[in-house]
C-alpha cells in the first residue's frame, strides 16, 4: 500500500444480526489513492463490511476511523459523511421516476447544497466521463444494466467523494456489459480515485487493485499486495479459493 496519509482505518469492527455474528474483529487502513479488492465466497461478509463502512448497517462492534474521526458514532452526520465516502450498489438504486440527469444532481442538490446550475454542470461532466452524456433525458428503465451502473457511478463521482465503494459492480449485469463497467473503473484507478470494491472480478481485483483483502466466515484471513494473494498465498483456504479462477 501506499505510504501517504491514511484516510480510512478499520479497527475490531464487528457485525451481529441477532445471534449471528457476521463480521468478526475486521481491521484495515485505507490509504489516499489505493484500490482496495475485497473478495471471498458469498456470505463471508464483504458486503456488510461495506454497508457498516457507509452506515447502512450499524456495526455491533470497533471503530471506523474517517480522517481520525469515529464515524460510528451517533451524532455524526451521515448524508455528509455519504457524500465524501459514497457508494456504488450492485443492483443501481437510481431513482425510476427521474431523468439521468436529475439522477446526478439531486443528491449535489438537496445534500452539497450546490445551486441547480452547478449541478447541472458537474452532472454532465461526470456523464460525459462515464459515456453516457448521450442519455441524459433517459429514465433508467430506458436504459441496460452496464448502462444504470455507468449512471451511477457518474451519480456518486458527482458529490466529489474521497473515497469510493463499489459493492459487487457488476454482478447484476450481463457478462457483455461487465466490461464497459470495469473500464470506467479502471479509469478512475489510473487516476487516483481511492476505491475498496468488493468483486468477483478477479482479473480486476490482480490487475487493477494495490491491495487485496481475502474474507472467509466474517473475518479477513489473508491480505496484500495483488502478487502475493494471487501468485504467493499463504493460506490454505485463499489458494482453495482461487483454484477456483485459475483461468483469470
């Protein structure tokens, strides 16, 4: 990872749904400008994790560090703190009833208080960068999959956040869309963006990513750099994993 300033430090961060203790004792660093890859098998927590790290869930347990503020704490300002931390879902969450342009400034709006003007402006600049500028008057059902998350992400590059996290981009879409999504993607990494994206993407996660996190049954097992989770495992469980993607 690199060595600049740590924005984002995960600590003894724990999840329970009722009994069912879904993250245990997760820790983490997130430094300016790392693409970070969490994978795993389904149900080992990667997505909880990233739903407590934008307060859609409340861990049960840890800290969540933002710039050495605990943002689990209750008084913090969570659509603020959305905004520079923002999120991007596998099934979209874009709004059905509006344009995709409206789409891109309602949260500048209503959340950065910016004026409809601006909005306007940083809305199509984003759309533009994603390749959708051409769709701005479309509602989303208009649209295909690779289409809405390419909306999306323009959506949350639009608030200006510091952090990006992608939750499972591209499991909701065709294998032929897949690709856009992950070029836009790939885009934003070799220009700096900060991103922990939980994927199935294990091509991306080798090749785009500066760090990798290996989860198993709520817990991180393995962790570093690309080379050493992919070609260097040190666990019997992450090699038993990617046995499974040999062919990435």
């Amino acid at each position: 990872m690199c060595t600049e300033n740590v924005i984002l430090e995960v600590s003894h961060l724990k999840k329970n749904f009722g009994n069912h203790e879904v993250l245990k004792d997760i820790d983490f660093k997130v430094h300016t400008g790392d693409v970070v890859s969490v994978i795993g098998a389904s149900g080992s927590g990667k997505s909880t994790m990233l739903r407590c790290i934008n307060l859609l869930e409340t861990s049960t347990g840890g800290s969540i560090l933002y710039h050495g503020e605990d943002i689990t704490n209750p008084k913090i300002d969570a659509p603020s703190y959305r905004a520079k931390v923002g999120m991007v879902f596998q099934n979209f969450n874009l709004f059905n009833n509006m344009t995709v342009l409206e789409n891109c400034m309602v949260g500048q709006i209503k959340v950065a208080k910016k004026s409809k003007a601006q909005a306007r402006e940083k809305a199509l600049q984003f759309l533009q960068k994603v390749g959708m500028s051409a769709y701005v008057n479309a509602k989303p059902r208009q649209l295909s999959g690779g289409q809405k998350q390419r909306v999306a992400i323009a959506r949350a590059l639009a608030m200006d956040p510091e952090i990006l996290l992608f939750d499972e981009p591209t499991s909701a879409l065709d294998p032929q869309m897949v690709g856009e999504v992950l070029e836009v993607m790939t885009t934003l990494a070799g220009e700096g963006l900060t991103m922990i994206v939980v994927t199935h993407e294990m091509a991306f996660a080798r090749d785009i990513s500066s760090h990798v996190i290996f989860m198993a049954e709520g817990c991180i097992r393995e962790e570093g750099t690309p080379k050493q989770i992919f070609e260097e495992p040190k666990e019997a469980e992450t090699r038993e994993f990617l046995a499974r993607f040999r062919n990435v």
